[in-house]
C-alpha cells in the first residue's frame, strides 16, 4: 500500500475557521466604503468620506459600528459634492 493513499486528501482550511473569525465575517457583509482612491485632506478622505481613524479601525470594527462609519461617510460626501456645486 502507498503511503499517501493511507491518508484522506484533508480539506481546504476555510472549513475550519473559528468561531471568532466566522463573526468577523458577519461583518464583512458592510461593504467597504474606499474606492481604492485615497485622497486625504486633513484627517478625512475625500474619496470614501471616512476620517483617517476610520479607515485606521476598519477591519477591527463590528457591525453596527461600520453601519454607522458608512452613513457618516455617505453624509460627508454629500456635503462635499455640496460644497463643490456652491463653488
């Protein structure tokens, strides 16, 4: 017999997340405001309307906290484009 026939080809490794990664995953499902175009002015980007700390915390925050980093982002690049229609 075959040595490496004597073994069960082993699954991938995702299957075996821990259960602190797989609720990190749930929030994953925010997506992610950048646009892969960083423009910092200050502490805040221009591009997705996060602050430099935001963007910094990102893949440590839960949930509720990118909820609510992604609608402060949206009404900061609303006041932005504002700001550019007046001027």
């Amino acid at each position: 017999m075959k040595w490496a026939s004597a073994f069960p080809a082993s699954p991938p490794m995702s299957r075996f997340r821990s259960s602190s990664r797989q609720g990190a995953s749930v929030a994953k499902d925010i997506e992610n405001p950048c646009v892969s175009l960083c423009q910092l002015n200050g502490e805040l980007c221009v591009s997705c309307g996060r602050t430099r700390e935001e963007i910094r915390k990102w893949r440590c925050m839960k949930r509720p906290e990118k909820m609510a980093t992604v609608q402060k982002a949206a009404a900061r690049m609303k006041a932005i484009a504002r700001k550019k229609g007046k001027g």
